[in-house]
C-alpha cells in the first residue's frame, strides 16, 4: 500500500473512532442529564442504589435464566416474520427524538407475545367495534401483534423518528394471511400530541413513559371521552404507573394480573366471568 494510501486509511480509522467516542460521550452526558433534570442530585443518587440492587439481583441464576428464555423468544419471532422488533434501547441513546420530553421516556423494549395474548384474552373484547393505539409503539412489535385481531385500525405513536422508521419496515413485511385488521400504521410524533380518534378504541401502554406524560395522555383520554363518550379500554403492562389511571371517574379496573393491569369504561363491564376462567384471579 503506497504511503498516500496509509496515511488515508489512518486518518479515516481515527476520525471514525473520535466520532464513536463523541457518540458515546453524548450518550453518558445524556444518561446522566435525565436523572439530575428529573430527580436532583441527592434523588439521583439515591436511584443510583436502587438501580445497583436490581442489577444484583438480575445476575441471580433464575433470573438469567428467564432472560435467555425471554431472549430466545424474541430471536425466534423476529426469524419467524422476518423482522426486527428485539432489543433494549436506553432513551439517552435515541439521539433523534427532538421532543423535549424525550427525558421522560422509558426504554424501548418489547411486549412479549405470550403476554399480549394472554391481556387481549383477558380484556374480553370484540375488536371489529374498536381502534388500536398502542403508546410508544418502539419497533412496532404490538402493531404485528394486534393486526392479526380484527381491529378497526391499529396506530402506532413513537417518539423516535429511527424506532419508527424500523416500525414502518417490519410493517411491510406483514403476510396478508396473518393480518385481519384494518389500517395499519406507525406515527412519529410525541404522544401528548396525539389526537384520540373519535371511535370505541383500546390504549395500550407498555411503561413507555413516566409519570408526568402518563398524566398527560390521560387528560387527553378524559377531555376525549367528555367530548364523546364511547367505551374506552386501557391495557397497561407493567402499571408503574396505575394511580394515574385508578382516578378516572369512567373507567374500572376489569382484570390484572401481576404484570399488567386492564381498565374498562363501566358501561363495558358486562363478560366478567370469561376473565375468571381466563387468569382464575379476584374481580371487584
Ligand atoms: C417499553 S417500549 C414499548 C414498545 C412497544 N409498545 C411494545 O410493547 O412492544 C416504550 C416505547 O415508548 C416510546 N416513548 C417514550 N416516550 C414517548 C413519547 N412521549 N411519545 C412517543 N413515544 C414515546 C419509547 O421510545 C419506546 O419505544
């Protein structure tokens, strides 16, 4: 290789590590940036602990265990449909997402598709009468999950223009035999943005954000209904955040389980028994 062709080869080898290492500074600065904005300092260091004693906990064998089940899970999904819907993002690392509430944001991570069948099962519903929003839909994994239930439509809102563009990508490669719903799509937008269609819909929430823009979305949801009053049903999975949705007046909690909680509007409460069969746990 001749000494021109070196030194350009050096160069790029050095401009290409300078800007992994300006990618990764701007991660950790962003990683730390959240918790201070969020919690102050003695709040963040305090999370800090927390934080170190789950991930104690997650090296406990049973619980590396389930990991690699949950992760062989997923691998299979995404060879089976020819997509890619697997993986775990941490928000600071979604440079993209010009909303400032990008500090608000959950992980991205997957529904696991056991579980969404199971609280689709549990929420005693008749799709064809309902639109499906999922909040934070990430990579789209629920839109493929609930396009095969015949839905009205299924929306996907995502905050992050890359999550959705895979989203929109794993969407082309839905087979027409597998798809029973209407319309499918994936919106990039914040989802305190968004407008609730005026329909009966299902709101799916997957911890996509904390507290402060749950209690957003939920006013939405509560001006959207004393607006027109239709039968709403709220799936949330992993309800860190359920006091936000115990307030309202007009839904109930139908059914729940350790991992996820389902609220109805209270004119829909009628097929309580099917619940019972279906997870065998208490109802109000
Ligand atoms: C735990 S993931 C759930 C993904 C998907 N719903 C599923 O269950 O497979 C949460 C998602 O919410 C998105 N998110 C967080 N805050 C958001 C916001 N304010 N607006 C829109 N999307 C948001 C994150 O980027 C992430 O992709």
């Amino acid at each position: 290789m001749g000494k021109r062709r070196t030194v350009l080869l050096l160069a790029a080898i050095t401009t290409a590590w300078r800007f992994a290492r300006l990618k990764r500074g701007r991660t950790l600065y962003r990683r730390l940036q959240r918790p201070l904005r969020r919690r102050g300092v003695l709040g963040t260091a305090r999370q800090t602990l927390v934080e170190l004693a789950s991930l104690l906990r997650l090296l406990w064998p049973s619980h590396r265990r389930a990991r690699a089940v949950e992760r062989a899970a997923d691998a299979t999904f995404d060879r089976t449909h020819n997509v890619d819907t697997r993986g775990k993002i941490h928000p600071a690392a979604m440079h993209d997402i010009e909303s400032e509430n990008w500090i608000y944001s959950d992980f991205y991570e997957p529904s696991r598709v056991e579980l969404f069948e199971q609280m689709i099962d549990a929420s005693d519903i008749e799709p064809h009468r309902f639109s499906f929003i999922d909040y934070g839909s990430g990579k789209g994994r629920v839109l493929l999950l609930a396009a095969r239930f015949p839905f009205r439509r299924v929306v996907g809102v995502e905050h992050s223009p890359k999550l959705h563009r895979i989203a929109e990508r794993n969407l082309r490669s839905i087979r027409f035999a597998d798809r029973r719903c209407g319309p499918v799509e994936s919106i990039c937008m914040d989802a305190v943005h968004f407008r609730i269609p005026e329909e009966s819909v299902v709101l799916y929430f997957f911890n996509p954000f904390e507290r402060t823009i749950m209690s957003s979305v939920r006013d939405n949801v509560v001006r959207s209904y004393e607006g027109n009053p239709k039968s709403i049903i709220v799936i949330y999975l992993n309800p860190v955040h359920s006091d936000v949705w115990d307030e309202v007046g007009f839904i109930k909690r139908y059914a729940w389980s350790d991992e996820f909680i389902i609220y109805k509007t209270s004119h829909s409460h009628a097929p309580i028994r099917s619940y019972r069969r279906t997870l065998g746990a208490e109802v109000e």
